[in-house]
C-alpha cells in the first residue's frame, strides 16, 4: 500500500530571507555561493522543506544580518525580560 506523501512545508517558510535576498537583488545562485550550500538547499531553505543546519544558520546569519534565530528558533529563541 502506497502512503501519501506530506505535502506541506517541514520547518516553515522563510519569507523574511527570500525578501532579504530579492531586496539585494541576488539570485538563488549567488545567496548560495555566498552561504556555502548549493541553490537547491537554499530553495528548500526558504519554502521551508528544509531546515537549515547549525553551521548554515549560522552562515546565513552572518552574510544577510537576519539574527540566527529566525532559520533555528528550536536553539536560539530570543529570550524575555521578566
């Protein structure tokens, strides 16, 4: 018996770095190279099909500014002030 496959996004989309990303004008390809994924993880990235690993997180923290708790909010949600 054949199982349907899941269709909606594993982690979630990332639209704040799509938008980051078409606001510099960069392509997939570029934003990839930059990162040091290919585009194809980076596209599942951004639809949310994929989450980023620490290091890439990481990574795309530091080429776009986005803080890194928005691709791992699993390890890093911003703490509250009591």
């Amino acid at each position: 018996m054949e199982t349907q496959r899941e269709t909606r996004p594993y982690w979630g989309e990332l639209p704040k770095l799509k938008a980051w990303r078409e606001r510099q004008g960069l392509s997939l390809t570029d934003l990839a190279i930059s990162v040091g994924i290919t585009k194809a993880t980076l596209s599942r990235i951004e639809t949310g099909q994929r989450r980023p690993s620490v290091d890439t997180a990481l990574a795309l923290e530091e080429v776009t500014g986005i803080k890194r708790w928005h691709f791992r909010p699993d390890l890093w949600a911003p703490r509250r002030r009591a």
